[in-house]
C-alpha cells in the first residue's frame, strides 16, 4: 500500500526526492499511511479545496477493502 501512495504522490510533485512515504500500524490492525513531501509542493498533494488529498484517500480506502483493512492517509509533518 505504501508503494501505490508513494507512486501516487510523486507523480503530483516537482520535487520526487523529497517524498517520504511510511506506515505505522495499531494495535487493533489498522494501519496510518505518513506522506510527507517538500512543503513547496504540499499544496499540490492537497489539491484545491482538498481534492486531490480526498481522491488519494479514497482510492486507498477501496484498494484496503478488498484486503479487509482499514488504512488511513495522513499528509503534512
């Protein structure tokens, strides 16, 4: 899952390096997906209004359900 926000992400940004991608799993199973970029290029990850920032949210939620977890995405510092 990690892989697929990263590939997302990169693809928005002028700056690729500058991604950071981690997961940070609970105990009772659910799993918080960290993205962090260069604060220049925050704004497009999050998109107008947040949309861009809602579609990634919603594309990992349905890629999660077909594995029955539930995932979170985080995006700042």
């Amino acid at each position: 899952m990690v892989e697929l926000v990263e590939f997302l992400v990169k693809k928005l940004v002028s700056d690729e390096d500058s991604v950071k991608v981690s997961q940070e799993e609970s105990e009772n199973g659910e799993i918080t997906i960290h993205v962090e970029v260069n604060p220049d290029d925050m704004g497009k990850v999050i998109g107008k209004n947040g949309k861009i920032a809602s579609a990634i949210r919603t594309f990992v939620k349905s890629v999660s359900s077909r594995e029955h977890k539930k995932v979170f995405v985080k995006f700042g510092e």
